[in-house]
C-alpha cells in the first residue's frame, strides 16, 4: 500500500521515451492511499480516457476505491502500465477494470471505446476526459503542423469525440469532467499549443455545460498544476526533471492522488449543485478568470 499522506520527494533527473511509463518513474508517482474505501460511486460505471497512468490511473482507483467499474482508455505501447492498473484495482478492491487499447485521435476509436464499455457493463454514468500529450519548444516557429495537429487532436478533439459516442447513453444524473491545466489561463512559453489546447478545454466545459443542463448532466473539470506523472519524464529535458514544480508556492509537484480526489468529488452526488466550473489542484497558484 501505498503512503497515506504524500510529501514531497528527491526526483532524480532522468528520461523516457513518449510517452512514458510510470513503472520506471523514480520514484513511483502516489495514486492511493491507505483511506477506507467508501461508496460515494457504489453502481456507477465510468471511462476513463489515459487511465492506464499518472492522474488517469489515480482517478480509476480512486473510483473503484468509492465502488465504481471502470474502463480505460490507452495507447497499445501503454500496455503494462494499463494491466498494472487493472491488476491493482482488481486486487486491491474486488471491481473490474476494462482495459480499451486505441488511438483517440481517431473517432472511430473513441467511438468503440464507449460502445465496449456499455456493452460490458450495460450502462455508462462517468466520462473522463483526461488523455493528453505536450512536446516541448523554445519558440513557437518550432511548432510544427504536425506537432500542432497531434496536441489538438488528442487534447481537444478526443473530449469531442468521446462526449458524442457517450451522451446516448449518459442518463440524468451522469457527469462529464475534462482535465485542462493551469497553463490554461498563466499560459506557458515553452507549451504554447498544449497552453493553448487546455484553455479550449475551459470554453469547452463551460460550454457543454450550457448545453447539457436541461438534460441534469454535469459537466466540469480539474485543472491541475505540476504533477508528477510520465508525461513529465517523457517530455521534459532531463535536468528538469528534478526540479519540476519547485516554482510553485508549495515548492513541489503534486501526486496524481492529490488531482484524483478533486474528479472523485466532482463525480459523486456531493457536487450535485456544481456545473461549468473548474477546481484547481495547483500547489497554491492565485488563479483568475
């Protein structure tokens, strides 16, 4: 088990290719604790888009923790990162998890994503937009069209796809919630376009929101300030490493845990008057707007 409180830890430097394997993350991100489990999610079922590692897998068992099934979603080369997940909510908490190998860019792939979790677990409730990537550049004429494209279609263009395939099947009730990222709204010089795709994810949940009020359907999201997950080690310079998050009032990154509890919350009934809104995970950055 994992510890109960997480504390800020020595994060030798060190390199991945993308994008990134937590089981060769040192140390080990934290995406449980040793809490009694509970029942804010007893019968629901929800996807997960990126849940095979860093913040996706700490939300799959946080919501198997509080009783959920959950499915989710990863690229094939993520594949012992997604069985450890799955072999770790089975063990630790007796539910399912549904691994959904596939590439969100393609619709086709989000669609049979969601199609394969209903027709295993009969019924959908929780959609969580979380599958993300960032590359990196010094300046904004190294952002290829290619790079542009790749950050958009995963970032931004999934959510699209996967609320599409989902909401035919979401009752009243059900919630969405979509990862965007501080970055959204201070902005980022050397994440111009991954800064750029989480501040669409903003006016996006707002505006699904809107959309989807008068159907009782939820929709918010988290945004997360500097969390240590494979996307780090996959993406950073390797110097960087260790001193990612020291920025931050709080000096440190964050573990995925302690991003995971804001979506467990946000998905139970005790968020139950929250639509259109975003928490802020981010170690004590003032955020506005």
């Amino acid at each position: 088990m994992q510890k109960s409180k997480p504390v800020q830890k020595i994060r030798p430097a060190q390199k991945q290719k993308k994008p990134g394997l937590e089981k060769t993350m040192l140390p080990s991100p934290v995406f449980d604790t040793d809490a009694t489990a509970g029942h804010a999610l007893a019968g629901k079922v929800a996807i997960i888009t990126g849940g095979d590692s860093g913040i996706g897998r700490a939300i799959a068992v946080g919501f198997a923790k509080e009783g959920a099934e959950v499915a989710i979603c990863f690229l094939k080369t993520e594949r012992a990162d997604a069985e450890a997940t799955r072999g770790y909510i089975s063990q630790r908490y007796g539910k399912e998890c549904l691994l959904l190998p596939g590439d969100l860019r393609r619709e086709g792939d989000c669609i049979k994503a969601v199609n394969k979790t209903v027709k295993h677990f009969k019924h959908l409730d929780i959609v969580i937009n979380n599958a993300g990537r960032h590359d990196v550049q010094e300046r904004i004429e190294d952002i290829s069209g290619t790079q542009l494209r790749h950050t958009f279609e995963l970032n931004v263009f999934a959510m699209f796809y996967i609320v599409k395939a989902a909401l035919e099947h979401l009752k009243r009730g059900s919630t969405i919630i979509n990862t965007t990222s501080v970055t959204a709204y201070r902005g980022s010089a050397h994440l111009i376009d991954y800064a750029a795709s989480k501040g669409a994810i903003v006016s996006f949940t707002r505006s699904l929101a809107a959309s989807l009020v008068d159907k009782d359907i939820r929709v918010n999201a988290v945004a997360p300030g500097p969390v240590w997950t494979p996307l780090i080690v996959s993406s950073l310079p390797k110097g960087k490493v260790e001193t990612f998050g020291s920025d931050c009032p709080m000096a440190r990154a964050g573990e995925p845990i302690e991003i995971a509890s804001c979506f467990t919350f946000l998905a139970s009934d005790a968020a139950s008057f929250i639509t259109g809104q975003v928490l802020h995970p981010n170690g004590g950055e003032i955020i506005n707007g």
